[in-house]
C-alpha cells in the first residue's frame, strides 16, 4: 500500500509592519528573548515585477542555497501567497537573473536584505533592513489550503495586537509598494552603510 504524499505548504499567510530604527532594536531583543532563534537569513533578491504577479530570484547567502519563485498575486492584493518555487546552486544565480533580462522583462528591482528570523507563538517573524523598505517586520505562517488562511489570519493578528505592531493594510501596501516601483527608497543606508553600523 503507497503511503500518501503529504502535501506541500505553499501558501503563505503574510502580514507587514513597517518599523523605526528602536521599534526594530526592540522587537528583535523581544524575540530574541522569548521566541525561538532561527539564525541569520540575508539574501540578494531580484524581482521582475508582472501587472498582477511577482517573480524572484534568490540568493541566499546564510542559507548557501538560491530559488526562483513565482508569487501569484502582488503585495497588497490580499495576505495569503501562493508560490511555486525551484531551487538551485548559488553559482547560477547570474544565469536565472540573465534569463529573466533576456526574456525582456522590463519592471525590475534589486535588493539586498539583512535579515534575522525568529519564531514566536507558532508564527515566523521576520526582522528585516533592505534600503527600499528601511526597518520593518514579516510575520508568516506556510498553510496548505485557502481554507486555513482566515483562521490563521486571525491567529496572527491577535499576535500582533499583543506586541502593539501595527499592519499594513492593503491599500497602504499598494501605495507604498508603488512608491518603491518608481524608485523610491524609504531606509537611510545604504547595504555598505547598514552592515558597518553592525560591525
């Protein structure tokens, strides 16, 4: 008799909060103080940005592993993600980057991410720098089914109420992310000035 496969979380629950430099400095000695330590998660990400969907390709540089995912609906069109990924050796980041360039796509951005991973009351926690969004925080559960997002949403959200963290909503997603997409920068350093403040 086969055993069944098990299926395969691909549908992130996802909640942003956009933090100052103390909140930031606050929260992650919160977390790091009563949640679970996940180590370091910096990676080079390059997006190629559809009318309604989101394509990335990831190095990651803590994790020694890269992926292309696709993203089926953009930030700020509802909280759950479903994503197909494929990973990949680190060495053929270039290549995955030039395929997308050579394919034409044109609406592109780079980021480079500082980040640190905690889990806390069953809900990764994200403490991010990129210089596009400056300080903020992902909250994230991976569920298998649209059915589980409401109540997993709401999980996340009485969470959040706790640690006085206050959501983005979707039409300030939309605005926000549009800003970034025209070539605004919200964070004060730059990658070289953010890692120097860490040394």
């Amino acid at each position: 008799m086969k055993k069944s496969k098990k299926t395969e979380k691909n549908i992130e629950v996802e909640l942003r909060t956009l933090l100052d430099e103390k909140r930031f400095v606050d929260l992650n000695n919160f977390l790091l103080k009563n949640g679970e330590d996940l180590g370091e998660d910096n990676k080079d990400t390059h997006f190629f940005i559809l009318p309604e969907k989101l394509i990335k390709v990831t190095d990651n540089i803590s994790k020694n592993n890269a992926k292309i995912t696709l993203k089926l609906q953009k930030i700020g069109v509802g909280s759950d993600f479903e994503e197909i990924e494929v990973f990949f050796v680190r060495e053929h980041s270039d290549k995955a980057v030039r395929i997308f360039n050579e394919l034409g796509f044109k609406n592109y951005m780079y980021s480079y991410q500082s980040r640190h991973n905690y889990l806390y009351k069953g809900i990764e926690f994200a403490l991010k720098y990129t210089e596009s969004w400056g300080f903020h925080c992902e909250m994230e559960i991976m569920v298998n089914s649209k059915k589980e997002v409401d109540k997993t949403m709401k999980n996340m959200k009485k969470v959040a109420k706790e640690l006085g963290i206050n959501i983005m909503e979707d039409t300030e997603l939309k605005k926000f992310t549009a800003k970034l997409e025209s070539g605004w920068n919200r964070g004060e350093y730059s990658k070289e000035e953010y890692e120097g403040r860490l040394n």
